[in-house]
C-alpha cells in the first residue's frame, strides 16, 4: 500500500487527517469522536510489515472500538476480529469481516451466543474454562457441527498495568493454569465435536514492556511444544493484544510493534502452525480525538474548573481507570497559561478528565480535543444522566464522514414505558 499523505498541518487551524476541527464541530456539533482513517490505515500497514513472513492473522479486538466503520476499514485491511459477545458477533458481519477470521473470547459466552456463533461459521473459540469446554461440546453436536477451538491459558504473568486490566495473573478470572490445558488435552475424545487444537494467551491492556509478553510468550511456546511431543496438535498459537500506546508524551514509552512482533517470532521459533494476534488499543487509540465544547469556566473556593461538554458518559477512562488524556485547546495557545480541573457535567465527582492542569486560558464557547480517545472511547459510553451517545466522524485527506449520528432523545427512550401494563411472572 502507498504510503497515505497526512495533513495534520493546517496553519493557524488545527486539523486531523486533513480535516479543520473547527469546521466540523460546526457542522456535527458537540461532543463528536474523531476517527482518522489515514492513522488508522497506518498502524494496520505497520503491524502488517511487522509481521510479514509469519503465518499470521491479525484478529482486531473489536471491544476497543466497534463503529462499523472502524470495523469495515479492519475488514478492507484484511484483518479479522476478536469478539466477546453476539453484539459484537453481528457488528463484524455487519462490516464484512469473513466469518472465519472472527475468534470468540470471554468468561461468559452463553449457550445462545456459542450457537450463534457456530450458525456463522466463525473460526475458533478461545475457551476460558472446563464448563464452557463442555457447552461447546454440547451446543455444536446439537447442531451437528464441530467447533475449533484454543485453551486461553493464564500465565501467571504480571503486565505491569492498571489492576483493572490486568488479566494474565493467576488471581485474574481469565484462562487456566496449564495442568488444567494438559487435562482437556488428554481428554479430547469425550469432546468429538471439539477439535481442540489451539492455545491463547492475553495478558492485559495498555502494556508498556516487552517483557511481560516475552514471559507470556515463552510459557506459551514452552506448553506448545510439550503438547506438541505428547502427540497432541497444535495448529494455532493466539498471542492475544494488549500492546500499548502514547497517551502522555515523555511518560509512556509504547513498546515498538517491530520488537514485539521480534519477540512472538522469537518464542514461537520453531513452530509450524498458524499465529494470531488481537490487538485492539494499539490500532484505534491515537486515531481518534473527542471533540468538546467549554460550557463555562467556574471559579470555585479552592479551584478553577473549565466544564466541558463532552463527560465521563463518552469516555469513562480518566474515571475508570485515572488515566491520563493529553487535553489541547484549538485556539487561544498564545494566552496566558491557567491551571484548570477539567470537568465534564454530570453529577458525580468523578466526572473529572484532568486536575489541575494547565492550559492557555479558555471560555466559554472554546473548542478543546480530548486526545488518543479512539480506543475504549465511544465503546465505553453510555447515557447516564441521560445524555444521547455523542456522534462519531471518520475523516480521511480533508473529508468526513458522519459514522454514527448523534443519537436522539427519542431514541434514548425507545424501549421504556410507564408499569401500566402489570402481568404475573
Ligand atoms: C481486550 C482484549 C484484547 C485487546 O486488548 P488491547 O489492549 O485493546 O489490545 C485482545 N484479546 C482479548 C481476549 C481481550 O479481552
């Protein structure tokens, strides 16, 4: 693919993908997630050369960001999609992702969504525990279909990230130890509608060194060959996703995708079969900026506080998780710098983006970005306080394209009525 020309440079105005910020917040109004294509484009090429020569799937972590149109550009790269319930299941069709290229993970898939599943045909299940092993058995001889399937294993490795998305420790409620992957191994034939023949590991989000992947890797390979020598098969290896990014300059230091992709060709030196990766976060989030209004700038006893438009409600991570967004105003940078507590209006405390941050002065009326919100962005939103989803744009060399409108209180409501009409369960 030609390199895609990027014309974040727009003079005084300030641009994404070509694309002047104040003239589409204009158009689209407030509070508006911003997903440049070109960006996008670039890190799927990237992650594409960094794993070129391999026999590898790229299995887009679908949670990160499921727009459609996020989707659909994964598709037309090539890519597949790792989901974690039907919803996401029927967003990945939607968009044209072949059906054979969509693994399944997740704890809690349900009987109804393993059968779903299987109805779609899609490539192999990523299965977390020995009950869910035995409904998938069951499910597909009901069908009359046999399920391809991984054992996600935990390997006891600490991520070095956030507790909250940390899922590779033993205390952690995803995969099993891998005495437990060797017993379901062992016990293939009871499972005749299962073809067992996969191992996955993911170890969590946001993950900034190498070594926690190469530890996880390493055990993963390890048990491969193992089960491999015992005569088992081994067909495919799911690395998972979990690679980080920049949401702080100087602060974060993301791991390169080359060094990475060095590491999982490293570990799995040696073995044959196919390989699978998931990332989510890495490909969507620094595409993306939330674009915001200021409300007002309130002076409070002790603080200042610039109260925005958009809220925890369309990005729940500084709430969540205390993370870290770079926050930019689009003018005014000559102003005099102020230390603001950047707020959204909801009514909980935590409906804070920043404290005590410094920003050139700003009023009401300013336009503000939010940045490196394209992953666990939009996917995590929701209407509480009864605030309609934001809309979301995808723009690509100076053009945009409305992805998601910004819902209407109509249908915020669609689906509730007053209890009239009373039944006995
Ligand atoms: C969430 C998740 C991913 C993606 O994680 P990122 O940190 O966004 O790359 C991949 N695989 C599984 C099983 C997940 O749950």
């Amino acid at each position: 693919m030609a390199a895609v020309p990027e014309a974040d440079d727009c003079g005084e105005r300030t641009c994404v993908d070509g694309v002047d910020l104040e003239a589409l917040a204009r158009r689209l109004g407030t509070p508006l997630h911003v997903y440049s294509a070109s960006r996008l484009r670039r890190r799927a090429a990237e992650l594409r050369a960094a794993l070129a020569g391999l026999d590898a799937l790229v299995c887009y972590a679908v949670k990160a960001n499921p727009n459609v149109a996020v989707l659909a550009l994964m598709a037309d790269e090539g890519f597949g999609a790792d989901i974690v319930s039907a919803g996401e299941l029927r967003r990945s069709l939607c968009a044209g992702i072949a059906s054979s290229r969509i693994v399944f993970s997740g704890v809690g898939k349900t009987a109804d969504e393993i059968a779903e599943a299987l109805a779609a045909g899609i490539g192999r299940f990523n299965v977390e525990s020995r009950d869910e092993l035995d409904l998938l058995q069951r499910v597909a001889r009901d069908r009359g279909q046999v399920a391809h399937a991984s054992v996600r294993v935990n390997p006891d490795v600490d991520a070095g990230t956030h507790a909250k998305i940390a899922t590779g420790k033993a205390e952690n409620k995803f995969g099993v130890e891998p005495n437990e992957a060797w017993q379901w191994f062992a016990e293939h034939a009871h499972r005749p509608n299962v073809v067992l023949d996969g191992l996955h590991v993911h170890i969590g989000s946001q993950v900034l060194e190498l070594a926690p992947f190469a530890r996880a890797f390493e055990r993963i390979a390890v048990l491969a060959r193992d089960l491999l020598a015992a005569g088992h098969a081994i067909a495919c290896i799911d690395a998972g996703g979990g690679l980080g990014v920049r949401y702080r300059e100087s602060h974060d230091v993301p791991v390169d995708v080359g060094d990475y992709a060095r590491t999982l060709r490293h570990a799995l030196r040696g073995f044959g079969g196919r390989l699978i990766v998931e990332p989510g976060r890495w490909l969507v989030a620094e595409a993306g900026v939330l674009l915001t209004r200021v409300i007002r700038v309130k002076h409070g006893a002790r603080r200042r506080f610039l109260v925005l438009d958009a809220a925890m409600n369309d990005l729940q991570r500084p709430s969540l998780y205390d993370a870290w967004h770079a926050i930019e105003p689009l003018h005014g940078r000559e102003r005099e710098r102020v230390v603001y507590d950047v707020v959204g209006p909801v009514c909980e405390t935590g409906d804070t983006f920043a404290r005590a941050r410094e920003l050139p002065r700003c009023e009401e009326g300013d336009l503000v970005m939010i940045e490196t919100t394209g992953a666990y962005g939009a996917s995590m939103a929701s209407t509480y306080n009864s605030r309609p989803l934001a809309a979301e744009a995808m723009v690509e060399r100076g053009r945009y394209a409305v992805v998601r409108r910004r819902q209407h209180f109509d249908e915020m409501l669609a689906g509730e009525q007053p209890a009239g009409d009373w039944q006995v369960a």
